[in-house]
C-alpha cells in the first residue's frame, strides 16, 4: 500500500455554533496529542515536556468536561491540584470556557485566601470543597532583580499598571512557594506577608489560576469577592479531629472520580460487632462528602451462636425494599466462629446513610469505609 493511502492519525478542529453546527475546519496531525482545549491542543514533546499550541480551528471542551486536575494529598496540612483542562461552572453550555494549566497548584489549610482557606479559622472534623479559579490573564509576571525581606522587586515593573492588588496571590516560580501582597510599595516593590524572594527569581501574581477550599461545593455567591471570573469545583478533602487532612489517594481522569482513604482501618470504622436484626441506619458522613452517594465498604462477618446459614443485608437508608428482599444480601457459608470478610461497593442517601441487619442477634458485622465515589 501507498505511504499516502495508509491511515494516518490526524484530527479535526472546527468552530461549534450552538446549533452545534460546525464551521471552519482545518485538519492538523499533532504529535503526541493528548487533549483539545479552547484554541489549543495540550501535546507532549519527546523529552516529556506538555505544552499548549494554538489551533487555527479553535477547538472546543465538551460542556462539564475535565481531564485530570486529581487531588493528591502531600501532608497533613497540604493538597496538591495536578496538571487539568476543566471547564468553568459558570458559562452556559454555548460559552465553553476551560481554565488550563500546566503545573501543580498547591492549597495549605493553614492559610487564608487563594492558595488555602478562603475565609475562615481552620475547622476540626469538616468537609472542605476544593475548587479551581480562572481568568483570561496572570495580572503580571517577571523576575526579581533586588532583595530585601518580605519584598518583590523588580526595577523593570509597573505594578500599578498591571492593577495588582492588596490581597493578590504571588508565585516564586523559581522555589515553588507562594506568598500574598500585603501593601504596593511603589510601582516596582511589592510588600508581602512572607518573605520568599532573593534576586534573580522568576514570579507571578495574580495567577489566571487559583485553587482555595471552602465547607460548600458552590463557589458562585463568593466569585465576585475575587478578581476571577469563573470557577470549578474539582473535588473534597476531610480535616479530621485533630485538624489533619486524611490520607487519600484519588483516581480518575475525567469527571468522575474515586478516592481510596490511605489511613488505619480504625479511623475507617462504620460499624464493630453490629447485631441488630431490624433495618438500623448507619451515618457515613464523616467518611464520604456532602455528594458522593456511594460508598466503597469493606466487612466482617461471624456466625458465633448462630448457624452457618445466618447472613447479613444492606441498602440505601432511603430504600423501601424490606427483608429478606434487599438485594445487598450476603450468606457467606461460613462455619460457626469462623470469620468471613469482603468488599462492596453501595449507594447511600442524600444524608450518606445506609441500613444494616443481621440474621440474628447472635451474628457479628463490622464495616469500614475504604473510600467513595464522586461526580464532579
């Protein structure tokens, strides 16, 4: 066959009015393509470097998209948001606006404003939402060129042009720490309330991507308290009694995404040695957010005084189906003082609770929540 009939691996990029009727297509071949965002393509070099090019077609994100962003979880009192494209909760579906970005963004719960808490003292045994701000631009970026403490200097800027503001997030790109503008000294320094610059050091401020968490999953009513114009929910972290954010480890490229807690199975308790025999309601909010619904559970179950035919049931707290026709029906044919465990996967009601029985009182079941499931 031809080099020229062989199939190659080319795409098509086109204008979508919201008739969704497409225009202006153009074909491009790129290389190591992974996905298409609003006028660009995200491609990986050779060397393993990504890197955004400009697409005469101006591709599109499909409305609620999301590609990565994952959480991961650093130390007690930091997350990390990954490499993503996402697109922003604010625009209708004709008005695709994704928020790109090719580093790791990091939220500390210890601090308040972008980059941590965005308002309010660090609560013990919460929920915090994590979410993704955008805009268009970074308000100004550059490199130092003088040193003195709690200072950003640059003799080559105009801060006062580029409109910083008090409050304003700023990046050492150079360290990988962040800082906020606490006063704007003059057109070329920057007051900040830590000091992270010595000369010589590349910065951003005002990065046209901002992570912060919050108890509510709905950034909207505070955007406008922010210089940002759209925002994305991408996922939720628990600060537990002692104000330590729980281990995790979160999976899933796109919207939906799964979280596998990475602690002692004590904490992951549910239920130990339960023997009630009527449907009885078990709360797991402290193991899975405001909106995931389903849970990832683990169990153990004997039959100590009871007979190897006994087993146990689940379900939705909201489920009206009774025993013995529960569908989550476990008979796990153990013999007598013996001990069987598992996993299953179930959903829970809008209030994250699910029922539980036994066959008799003398029967024993322990579960644990090993993790959830969460549709951002």
């Amino acid at each position: 066959m031809s080099d020229d009939l062989k199939p190659k691996n080319y795409h098509i990029n086109a204008d979508v009015d919201k008739d969704r009727q497409p225009s202006d297509a153009r074909m491009h071949k790129p290389f190591g393509f992974l996905l298409a965002g609003n006028n660009s393509i995200l491609t990986k070099d050779p060397d393993g470097t990504l890197k955004w090019l400009g697409l005469e077609g101006g591709g599109l994100l499909p409305f609620g998209y999301i590609d990565n962003a994952n959480l991961n979880w650093t130390s007690v009192s930091q997350i990390t948001v990954g490499v993503g494209a996402i697109n922003s909760h604010v625009r209708g579906e004709e008005d695709k606006v994704s928020m790109q970005w090719l580093g790791t963004e990091t939220i500390d719960i210890t601090l308040t404003g972008l980059g941590g808490l965005f308002s309010g003292p660090e609560a013990a045994d919460t929920w915090y939402a994590v979410h993704v701000l955008g805009r268009d631009a970074d308000r100004a970026t550059g490199i130092t060129d003088g040193v003195t403490a709690n200072k950003l200097i640059d003799s080559t800027a105009n801060f006062t042009a580029a409109n910083v503001q008090v409050g304003d997030l700023v990046k050492n790109d150079t360290g990988g720490t962040q800082a906020r503008v606490a006063a704007i000294d003059s057109t070329t320094q920057l007051d900040l309330d830590v000091d992270i610059f010595g000369s010589g050091e590349d910065y951003t401020i005002g990065p046209k991507v901002a992570v912060t968490m919050t108890t509510s999953d709905d950034f909207g009513s505070l955007l406008g308290s922010t210089s940002y114009t759209d925002w994305r929910h991408v996922g939720w972290v628990y600060n537990d009694s002692g104000s330590d954010i729980r281990k995790f480890f979160q999976l899933g490229k796109n919207n939906h995404k799964e979280y596998h807690w990475d602690v002692n199975q004590s904490v992951l308790n549910l239920l130990l040695l339960g023997s009630a025999t009527s449907l009885s309601t078990l709360d797991l909010s402290a193991l899975i957010p405001p909106d995931s619904m389903e849970a990832w559970l683990g169990w153990e179950f004997n039959t100590v005084g009871g007979n190897a035919t006994d087993e146990f049931v689940l379900r939705s707290a909201d489920s009206s189906i009774t025993k013995p026709n529960v569908p989550y029906r476990f008979a796990p044919g153990i013999q007598l003082t013996e001990t069987a465990k598992g996993q299953v996967w179930i959903r829970t009601d809008s209030a994250e609770d699910i029922d539980y029985a036994v066959a008799v009182p003398q029967d024993d079941l322990s579960l644990f929540v090993l993790g959830f499931k969460h549709k951002i």
